[in-house]
C-alpha cells in the first residue's frame, strides 16, 4: 500500500485570514479517507489547494511522491486528481453521455486536424470515448439516463453524474466534496454503497462529508479539521473518542459526547 | 410556434438524408429560376453571411466566449485579398486561404490576453480590437489606402473560367457556406468541440477534468477568426471596392444579430439568422436607417419569448430554464429500455 496524496504543512491564508494551517496526512492506496469539521473549518479550501485551484500559502502537495502544489488544475487533473465539487459543477445542457465523454479528455489525443479528415487517430479516440463513456455509465448505474440532459435530473441522480464524470477520467485518488449534501437518507445510503464499490474495486477516495453516519461508516480514516487547523487524524473509533474532537462539534460537555458515541 | 418548429425538427429528424438532398438541388438550381440581377445579389449576401455568422457562432455558441468583433477578422481578410492581388497580383486562390491564416493570426492575438476574461469584459475587449483594426485599416494611408480604400480587386479565375457575375458568386459562396458547415459539424463532434462545449457550459469544472481550457479558447477563437478572414476574402472581390466604412462596428453588431436571432450553438442557427436578416434588410430598405431600430426591437423580442433562437438547440446555454427536457428524457428512457 503505497501513498497516493501526502500534505506537508500546506497552509493556505486569505490576507489575515488563515483558512487552512499546517495541514499534514497521507493517504494510502485504496484508501477511503475522511475529511470532517465544523463549517467554515477549512475542509473546501484544502480540497482546493490539493486539486490545484488555489496554490499552497506553505508546504508542500504530492502526489505518488511528485511534487505538484504549484501545477495548473488542469495539470494536476491529468496526474491523476480528480475532483467533483460541492457546487455540483455539472455540464447541465449537455447529455449525461456527453458529460462522460468529456471525462475522457484525458486518455485522447486527437486535434482539429483529425477531426476535419476523420484520421485514424480520430476514430480510434473516438471509438475509445463512446466505449469508455457507456463503460463508466453502466458501472455507475446511469444508464437508463444516457441521453437524458443532466440538468433535469434528480439531484442524487446528478451527483453520481458528477462522479461517474470524474471516474471516467481514471483517477489515481478521486476527490468528493461533500458527496451527500442535500441529499435524502435513501439517496445517501445509495451513495455510500456505490462510493464502498469504487473502493473495493481499488479506487482511492478522498472525501469530505458532513453526514456523520456516513463518513463512520464507509472511511477507513479520518481528519478533522477546526479553524484551518488539524485537530484529530486516525481511525472513525479513535475520532469518535477524541475529545478535542468532541468539544469542537458540541462544545465540551457530557450531553454532546454521549450524541457522537450513538452516530 | 414552439410546436411548430418541434414538428418540422420531427420531419426533419426522420427524412434527413432527403431534405438535404432536396435543399441542395434547391439551392444549386435556384440561380436559374430567372430572379432579378438584385435578387441574386441579396442571395449571395445570405450565403456569404451564413458563413461569417457561422464563424462568429461558432465562437458564441460553442464556447461560450462573447466575441462582438468579428467584424475585425472579417476586414483582415478582405484587406489580405485586396492588398496582396492589386499590388503582386497573387492567385485568389492562395490569397483566400492566406486571409484565413492572416485572420487567424490577429485572433490570436487577440485572444492571449483575454484568456482570464469572459462575458462582457471579453466583449468590450472583442469590440474594442474591432475599432482597432478599422481605424487602422483607415489611418495607413500607404498599405490599405486610407479613407479612399482599394478599387479594382481583380475577379477570381479558375482555369480560364472567370467568376464575374453574381450567379457565379452565388456558387462560391455556396461552396464556402457548405465547406464551412462540413468542417464545422466534423469539428464539434470531436474531442475538441466537446472541449469547447465543456468551457461553455462550465470553466472550473473542464479544469478539474484535465481539459486545457487557456490552450481551446484560443484555438476556439482562432477557429472562428479563420472563417470570418475567409469570408472578407471572398467577399472582397465580390465587391470589388473596398474601404474601411464596410468594417464598422454596425458590421459585427449586424453579424451578432443574425446569430442571436437564428439561435447560438446550432450549426443550422445561423443560417436562419442570415436569410432573416438579410431579407428585413431589404425589406426595409424604404425607412432607411430606421431599420436598425427594428434589429433592435427584434432582438429584444426573441430574448424575451425565445432567448435559444428561432431554431435554438435546446442544449443551447441561452435557452436557460425555457426547456422541456422531460418528453426528450422519456424517448431516451424507451430507446435504451
């Protein structure tokens, strides 16, 4: 089990504001690694400074081992981070199909020449695309809605667009920000079963979740963040007991330790 | 007249190799149904802009930046032809070309500094390079002539074949109208129009899915400024005078217009724009200038009761909340089941 994503102090500062401070983790290969906190604690902005929308104030990004905190995210998305967003970010006039297939930017080649003369390169992309696209729609369960604009889809169903769109780029580690918000329990749950499948199939996941019962249960480790600040990293049982943990969501009393124990 | 143009789209979709057949014989055979001098020169007009709206739709419509200027790469091309064949006397046919390239080039230009603009910053920038290339094109009294312009822009000729009459201008614009749609429609369907639609739709969320969003805008822009300088090619010796007053801002407004009207990101929008605008332009040629204030009023109209366009894609970014996707996702839903 190699590592897959390692922060080295990485800060990044808003003028006086310090949204993220000092933050260190690694995350290991087949992996699904939790990041939780309080609003406002930061988790978004280190997503970002990790995907390359913001560069690191401090510190250091890698990926397997290679430098990347000041790449273009454009760049460090064909190293192998892939990101979906809290915003969901789809490409809502086009198809679902069409959405996936941008996914697969990445693996191809081809340029306006190709096109115009319809080269060997061309058909070979393209075959490879339409393939990969309905690949990757059938593996996420979408495809029943292939053709179907993605904007006038449910919203659980969207967010699954949303990763089945990065999946089609083959990540090395897939970054979810705030997979289940706004979602339903039913929706929620479904998410988390197809979020373990990825997993199982040895996909690398980093995520940030609000919903308790779903980051317990699906991370095999957790960070949690407070302030921009680390305060907690280790398995969901260590975080759980963790009493800086504790007096961060629910202030420190007996009444709010006893809510995290029954999550 | 929404169910009016689903039911032709209907038609269209089930009989498309047919219709473009009978649209093709239509238009090749049109010139000969014994219409006045004028009106083939109207009918030049609307084929000639149908690729220069083109051109700029496909900047518009595509990729989602708000190009205003193209009347700038439109004078750069016929400014290309008419220089290089009164003073060397080049070939038409290498000099339309070049003009594409020439044009293609200021597009570049242009369009490295704006990469981090869009929308109506992108715009002004657009319009502004515009007025830059035309007051240029009127000041450098040596190269372009000045306010005097350039007179006597030989006709094109091919083998003895001498393109001289409207009726042969309405074949080459006719062959550059289809050429410019083939390319086009080869071009959107591939990974790089897909990119562009990508950068329309959403700028962040192409980044984080590895596309080079800096690397297709310019070529984006570049793509649509190389038609736009075809066309000035080819419509300069159509004209065969040419000065710097057939470039003004009012040009690409007239241009924006016609892709507004027809519906940006269709390749088929444009086209409907053109013939439009082209024939109210006639039409009203009695109220004289008054009848920019209908172009006004119209595009205001169709904003308002139809903002994807007369023939508006419903994927179009315009279309905004307008769509009714359900009957299409309930076709969808019974193909794949």
């Amino acid at each position: 089990m190699g590592e897959v994503l390692r922060t080295e102090g990485v800060c990044r500062y808003f003028g006086g504001l310090k949204a993220v401070e000092n933050v260190s983790m690694t995350v290991n290969s087949g992996q699904i690694f939790g990041i939780i906190g309080p609003n406002g604690a930061g988790k978004t902005t280190f997503f970002n400074v990790c995907s390359g929308i913001y560069k690191p104030t401090k510190g250091r990004v890698y990926l397997c081992g290679r430098d990347i905190s000041n790449m273009r995210p454009e760049t460090i998305s064909r190293l192998g981070i892939t990101r979906t967003f809290q915003s969901m970010q789809l490409f809502k006039f086009m198809t679902v199909l069409e959405n996936v297939k941008i996914g697969c930017h990445k693996g191809t080649k081809s340029g306006i020449f190709d096109a115009i003369f319809h080269t060997g390169r061309y058909k070979r992309d393209e075959e490879y695309v339409t393939r990969k696209s309905l690949e990757t729609i059938e593996k996420a369960g979408l495809t029943k809605y292939a053709y179907t604009m993605a904007g006038s889809l449910p919203y659980g169903i969207q967010r699954r667009v949303e990763i089945a769109r990065a999946l089609a780029t083959d990540p090395e580690i897939l970054l979810l920000d705030e997979p289940a918000a706004g979602m339903n329990p039913m929706e929620t749950v479904d998410l988390r079963k197809f979020v373990q499948e990825l997993n199982r199939n040895g996909q690398t996941i980093l995520l940030i979740e609000h919903d308790m019962k779903f980051v317990m249960n699906c991370c095999h480790n957790i960070l949690v963040l407070n302030f921009g600040k680390k305060i907690c990293e280790g398995t969901p049982e260590v975080v759980k007991k963790d009493p800086e943990v504790q007096a961060a969501y629910f202030g420190s009393g007996m009444i709010g330790g006893e809510v995290l124990n029954h999550a | 007249m929404n169910t009016l143009i689903n039911a032709v789209k209907k038609v269209y979709g089930e009989h498309k190799v047919l219709f473009l057949a009978v649209i093709v014989v239509l238009l090749l055979i049109l010139p000969f149904l014994g219409f006045k001098k004028s009106t083939i020169r109207i009918m030049c007009r609307i084929l000639m802009y149908c690729t220069l709206a083109g051109s700029l739709n496909m900047i518009n419509g595509y990729s989602g930046q708000t190009c205003i200027g193209q009347a700038g790469f439109f004078c750069i091309g016929a400014y290309t032809m008419a220089i290089l064949s009164t003073r060397f006397g080049i070939s038409f046919w290498i000099l339309l070309p070049l003009g594409g390239i020439m044009a293609m080039l200021v597009g570049l230009i242009v369009s490295i500094p704006t990469l981090r603009l869009k929308g109506i910053y992108l715009s002004i920038i657009t319009m502004g390079a515009s007025e830059v290339i035309r007051i240029v094109a009127l000041n450098w009294e040596s190269l372009t002539g000045g306010s005097f312009g350039i007179k006597d822009i030989p006709r094109p000729s091919a083998g003895g074949f001498l393109v001289d009459s409207p009726m042969k201008f309405y074949y080459l614009f006719l062959i550059l109208a289809v050429i410019f749609l083939f390319i086009s429609s080869r071009v959107i369907r591939s990974r790089a129009g897909r990119a562009w639609m990508s950068i329309r739709e959403d700028e962040l969320a192409a980044k984080a899915l590895s596309v080079q969003t800096s690397y297709y805008k310019a070529s984006n822009f570049m793509y649509g400024a190389f038609w736009a300088g075809i066309c000035g090619a080819a419509y300069a010796p159509y004209l065969q005078y040419i000065d710097s007053t057939v470039f003004s801002l009012d040009e690409g407004f007239n241009i924006l217009s016609m892709v507004i009207i027809g519906g940006q990101g269709t390749l088929a929008g444009p086209i409907v724009g053109s013939a439009l605008v082209n024939f109210l332009t006639e039409i009203l040629r009695p109220v004289g200038t008054w009848r920019f204030v209908t172009y006004a009023l119209l595009i205001i109209i169709m904003m308002w009761l139809r903002p994807q366009g007369l023939v508006g894609a419903s994927d179009s970014i315009l279309a905004g909340g307008r769509i009714k996707m359900k009957s299409k996702s309930k076709k969808a839903a019974k193909e794949s089941a």
